[in-house]
C-alpha cells in the first residue's frame, strides 16, 4: 500500500495546505512564495506531489492548475509517485562525474535492479540522482535521506545498498 492509500485524501490535502502555509513562516528560507517555492515545500514535507498538490497550490498561490503544472513538469527534481521507505541519492554532479559517480552509480542501480531514477521492485528503496549533494570534497558521494558516504566506489556503493535492504528487511532502518 502506497503513501497516499495510507492517508485518506482529506488528511493529504491538510498536510499539503501545512506545508504551503508553512513558508510564510520561513522567511530565510522562503523570500517570496512562488509556485515553485511552494511546490518544492510540499515536496520537501511529502517527498513527492500528489494530484491534490497541484490543485492546493493553485489555489494558494492563486494561479491556475495549468500554471501549477507547467511549473511542476518542467522541472525533473519533482517527482509524482509516492517514494519508497527510503531514498538513496547518488551525486553526478562535475566534481563526483570526474571521480567516478558512473560506475558507482551503475552498481547502485545493478544492485536495485532499476535503470533509472526508480523505485526498487520491493516498494523499499528509491534512487535519485543529484546535481550536487554539497560534499565534493569527498567525492564521488552518495545519501541516504540526506544522510552523507563520500568517497564511494562501486563495491562500497554494492556493500551500502546491501546493507541497507538487510536493514529494511530487518525491521530496523529508520
Ligand atoms: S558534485 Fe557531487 S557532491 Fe558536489
């Protein structure tokens, strides 16, 4: 069952108009609400956007659903399935693409049995691909939800995918 069978619709879009609601709060972070500043707050909170995203940020923004759309699919950051229990990034970035990201991204993907930014078969693990995860000094790097490995190989990245589907297997990733 997926993230948003979980939670019942009306509960979806409270949490959505939360998340619109809570840029006008974060003014460092957020200068001005935008559409894309609001898309990406939803994303941040939900970790993907759902149909009912797209209507709430019309609304709060006072845009049309188009406007909201072609916002959302123009940029590839956005994604409009549910995640897996867990995200693995991996930076391609120039400084991790100069020292190795390819094939350590080739074994990331070998060892989810995905050929792109994809969900594992499982529901458990989603790869995403990053432009830069902030830690080029220790390239090539990959995260778990935001969690930091630099300096990664191929069979270090086989060994952490590894570890972490024993992980999920066992109940006991967070
Ligand atoms: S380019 Fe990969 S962390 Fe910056």
């Amino acid at each position: 069952m997926t993230t948003s069978q979980q939670q019942s619709r009306p509960e979806l879009r409270e949490r959505i108009r939360g998340a619109l609601e809570s840029q006008r709060t974060d003014k460092e972070r957020v200068p001005s609400i935008t559409v894309l500043s609001s898309l990406l707050a939803v994303q941040d909170d939900l970790h993907y956007i759902p149909d009912e995203a797209i209507e709430e940020t019309a609304i709060f923004c006072n845009a049309t659903i188009n406007d909201v759309w072609s916002v959302a699919s123009f940029y590839t950051n956005f994604r409009f399935t549910p995640p897996g229990m867990t995200t693995v990034d991996v930076c391609w970035g120039p400084t991790c693409h100069l020292m190795g990201a390819q094939k350590v991204l080739d074994a990331v993907q070998d060892e989810l049995g995905v050929d792109s930014e994809e969900t594992s078969a499982d529901g458990k693990i989603t790869l995403r691909y990053s432009t830069c995860l902030g830690a080029c000094a220790q390239a090539p790097v990959i995260a778990r939800d935001h969690v930091l490995k630099g300096r990664a190989n191929p069979d270090s990245a086989r060994q952490y995918i590894s570890d972490l589907q024993q992980e999920l297997e066992n109940g006991i990733a967070h």
